[in-house]
C-alpha cells in the first residue's frame, strides 16, 4: 500500500502509475477526494484507492510514500516519512528542494536512512533518453550533443503567480522544468559546466536557459530551454565532428510525445508511462541511485554557480 502526498500530479501522474503500472492499492487523505473525483480518468481506479482521515492516518497505513508536493513542503515532509519505521519505500518529486544546498542536505538524509529511495527524474525513462545514452557510446570526445526544449509553461500560459514560475520557491527554467535534463546529463556523466546563461524579468522568474557542459569521454553538450515559447517542441540531435549531418535523437512535441497512451493508458497524462517505469524500480534491486542522486544534486549546483543571468522584456 503506497500513500500519496499530493492532489495534482500525486493523483493524475502517480496515482494510475502506481495501480495500473504497478499493481499496487494507494491510500490517499480524505481532503484529497473532492480533487480525485473531479478527475473523470481515474474513475476507474476508484476501487483501488483506501480514504484515510488524513496525511498521518494515510501515513499509517502504508508501506511507501509518493511525495509530489512543492518543493518547500516536500523538505518539511521529508523527515516526518524518514522516522515511521513502517515506511520502507520513498518517492520525491522534483526538485527535491528549492535550491540545491538545501536538496543536497535532504539527500544525505535519505541516503542514511536504509530505505529505498527514488527521486522523479524520469527523462531517463523516454525512448530517446535511451537513444542519447546509446549516441554517446559511440561517440567518444568528439562532436556536439544539442537539446532544445520550447514551450509555454502553464504559469505563463494563464498568468499564474504560482511556485513553477519563482525561482526562489524552487520553479523557473532551471530548477522545474531545467533540473530533468541536468539529472539526465549527470547520470550520463557529464561533469562540467562550461557556461550557463538565463534571461527573464527577473533573478525570480526565469523563463529561458542555455547551458554547455562536458564530461570525460563525451562530446561537449548544448541545451536550451524556452519555457515563454509559441513553438512547441523537443528535439536532441548530436553532430560529428567530422562535419557531417546531424544525426537526429528527438523530434517531439514534448519530451514525453513518444511514450504511447494508447491501450491501458488511454485517458492518461502523457507522463504516466514514464512514471510507471519510475515507479517499478521501488521494487527492482539497483546499485547506483545514490551515486546519480549525488551526481545530479553536484551538477545543479555547479550550474548555478556558473549561471549569468539577463534582464528581457516581460511583465514578472
């Protein structure tokens, strides 16, 4: 029995990729609900969900915890998870924390806790993750990795004051939207930040990143993400550097375009599938989580470090 912290993203990304992806019943807070039943895609797990009072009593009955709260509350339930003995399984939404010192902290807490530990970075869980991975092998040192990511975020869409759009709370290009590829790019080993730029109307509203890194054996890597964009669209492509074509990666609406929705995730949030795989792993033997979580958490901080930033010409 898996509880959900959460009553967005918890119920319409982790609540079908836990009982349709993984077989597992969730147990939810009865304040959570009203937001549940107002979500006609989940109907069809109505029977699978157990209501508890509340987060503790929810808490209680579990053996894992989905934590997909805003970053300034997930550090505040974090260590309330870590000390319930019953808990053996814990899942963090990104960004573990608003800023990287403090994610870094809360990870060296959850590494010493001898629970299983996953952290919602799922990029590496796309076809073309896998397809960036394989690329690199054959690549060597020489040529260019470059990955570009436009859209309008939902914040900017509908003029929300909300956390995704401020830095300080955790949200902005770099820290929600950025913090997937720079878990990606660690893992794959890239070490180095070469350059970081950011622009918008302020320290505090980041709309727009572009970043270089390198890492020992692997061509230099480009990214560029535009959450203030009309054009919608996900591509990667690495070119050689003898000159030739690009050789296309990703050509995607949005990262998670390529992950089918059709069959038993029809009706679904695009995302669930990844999550599905993300959320397996809570029950598969692997060796390398802390190692990447610690990768991840490093290089963040070194591209914040590293960061410029740029004033442009939109209301904050």
């Amino acid at each position: 029995m898996i509880a959900i912290l959460g009553s967005g993203f918890g119920l319409y990304g982790y609540l079908p990729a836990l009982v349709k992806g993984c077989g597992q019943r969730v147990v939810l807070s009865e304040r959570h609900r009203e937001p549940f039943h107002e979500r006609r895609e989940l109907a069809r797990f109505a029977d699978d969900v157990q209501w508890e009072r509340d987060e503790a009593s929810a808490l209680d009955c579990a053996d894992g915890v989905v934590l997909a709260l805003q970053p300034s509350h997930q550090s505040e339930w974090i260590p309330r998870c870590l000390v319930r003995p019953n808990l053996e399984r814990i899942l963090v939404e990104k960004p573990l924390a608003p800023c990287p010192e403090t994610a870094g902290a809360l990870l060296e807490d959850l590494g010493r806790s001898g629970k299983v530990i996953r952290i919602g970075y799922t990029f590496r869980c796309t076809d073309w993750g896998q397809r960036i991975r394989a690329a690199l092998k054959q690549a060597g040192e020489g040529g260019r990795l470059f990955i570009q990511w436009s859209f309008l975020a939902h914040h900017f869409r509908h003029d929300l004051r909300n956390w995704k759009r401020f830095t300080d709370s955790g949200g902005g290009a770099i820290r929600f939207y950025g913090i997937q590829l720079i878990a990606l790019l660690a893992e794959l080993g890239y070490e180095v930040v070469i350059s970081s730029h950011t622009f918008g109307n302020s320290v505090d509203v980041i709309e727009r990143w572009t970043a270089s890194f390198r890492g020992p054996g692997l061509p230099e890597c480009e990214v560029a993400v535009d959450t203030r964009s009309a054009i919608e669209k996900f591509s990667a492509s690495f070119f050689s550097s003898a000159g030739e074509p690009g050789t296309v990666l990703a050509d995607l609406i949005d990262p998670f375009e390529s992950t089918t929705t059709a069959g038993p995730w029809e009706g679904l949030d695009r995302r669930v599938p990844a999550l599905s795989h993300l959320c397996r792993s809570l029950w598969e033997q692997t060796i390398d989580e802390d190692v990447r979580y610690k990768a991840t958490i490093d290089l963040w901080r070194r591209v914040e470090e590293r960061t410029s930033f740029k004033k442009v010409g939109h209301d904050g």
